[in-house]
C-alpha cells in the first residue's frame, strides 16, 4: 500500500502519540527512567549483590542468591538505591513481621544498633514521583532547621543543610542524631556559656563565677542537660533562696 504525503504525516503524529503515552505510562509506573536498587552482602557495598528495578519484589530471599552465589536471606548489609525508588524491607518473608522503608543510600545497617543488619527476608520497590521526593527533602531540611534553632539558636547555612541532609538520607540518621551532632561542636560549648550566664543574670542578679560557669556548662556538655535543667538546679540553691527572701521581706 503507498501512503500519500498527508496519510505519512497522520501515521506518524499516532506513532508518536503512542509512544508519549506509553513513556508516560513507563514514567507513571517507576519503568523507564533508569533507576535501580543493589543489595549487597556486606557493608560499604561490597560481597555479592542483587540488583532491583523499580516496581519489583522478592517474596521469600531463601530462594535467592547473590552475584558470587551466596544465599541472600538474612545476609543484606547495605544497599545503594539510583533513581527516584524507595525500598521496603521486612523481617520475614512474603512481606510480614517488622518493615522499614529507605529513599536513599545504606552504606551500612549495622547502624542504629543493627536493627536491620542480616535480617532482611523479603522487599519491595516501588517508583518515588518527584512530588515525594520533594516533600521528604521538605521535611528533613525542617527537623534540620529545628535542631540547629534549639541547639544553636540559629538556622542552618546552605553547606550544612546540605551534609546533615546527606547524613540522614544517606547514614539514616534521625534528627535526634543531628541534634547530638550539634552539641559535639565548639559552637555549642559558647552557646551553653551563654546559657548559664543568662540564667545566673536573670536568677541572681549577677555574672556567673567562673566555678559556677565551668560546673553548669560540664552538666550541659557531659550529661546532657537542658537550660532548665541549669535553672532548676540554681533555683535549688541558697543563694538563690537568700535573695527571694530578701525580696519578699521589703
């Protein structure tokens, strides 16, 4: 059959319209875009490994092995996820028992007390639309900002935002690691002077001792006490005791 120059040009917009839509579909369904999930055996991605697309499932990983033929079932130690996927795992097979879920890089799970270290019997992937992926960088950046705002009082610059993002994309950090981080830095010890010097002003009526400032700062940095804690402990004091009885007798 011979197509005229308008027949070729309809046959073509169909040809094309077919395959818009069936990119659309594959984009739709997490296929197509390129990304992929690696479980490996050991941590930092290395041993054997196993390779998922989006949209696929393991059921039972007693009936797997690794690259180097190596059972799979209770021997997963990181994973490395490319592409807008997130993984669900589970400590049992055909996906019951205890579930986790991760968006980006494991290079080891033996973090968090190795709660999902070579116990992993089953997974599923599944395709993130930009949309999720948005919205969970949303809301690490938040729990970042609000762990510099009540350690440091202040907000993240960019550079930092962007390593503790990593760190708890990546190490799965939660935000209480974040905040624990924090008080590790030499920023946090002036902040805690600054803490202590505050409350001796507004309790006392003066500037902290040095004693005083070393001692309270030690509880702060050390065994992790809150400002209120440092107010508490002063309010508890007879110096304290002396001058509200002071000011009440006038």
């Amino acid at each position: 059959m011979r197509y005229t120059p308008v027949a070729l040009l309809l046959t073509g917009l169909v040809v094309s319209c077919s395959a818009s839509g069936a990119d659309h579909e594959n984009e739709r369904n997490g296929r197509g875009h390129g990304g992929s999930v690696t479980f490996y055996q050991d941590t930092d991605f290395r041993g054997g490994s196993i390779t998922l697309e989006a949209d696929e499932e393991i059921e039972n990983l007693t009936m797997e092995q690794f690259s180097n033929g190596g059972g799979a079932n209770d021997r997963i130690s990181s994973i490395r996820i490319q592409g807008p996927i997130e993984v669900t795992v589970y400590r049992d097979s055909r996906f019951r028992g205890a579930s986790r879920r991760f968006t980006g890089d494991v290079r080891s799970l033996t973090q968090d007390g190795g709660q999902w270290n070579d116990v992993i019997s089953s997974i599923r992937t599944e395709f993130r639309s930009r949309r999720d992926a948005r919205e969970e960088r949303a809301e690490l950046d938040r729990a970042i900002e609000r762990a510099f705002r009540d350690t440091l009082g202040r907000k993240p610059d960019q550079s930092e935002q962007r390593k503790y993002r990593t760190q708890m994309i990546e190490e799965n950090w939660s935000e209480k690691d974040v905040r624990s981080e924090l008080t590790k830095t030499e920023e946090y010890r002036t902040v805690v002077e600054r803490i202590v010097a505050k409350a001796y002003r507004e309790l006392l009526g003066r500037e902290a001792d040095p004693g005083g400032l070393r001692n309270y700062a030690r509880h702060m940095l050390q065994d992790n006490w809150s400002e209120e804690d440092v107010r508490h402990s002063i309010r508890e004091g007879e110096e304290y005791r002396q001058r509200t009885r002071g000011s009440e007798s006038k």
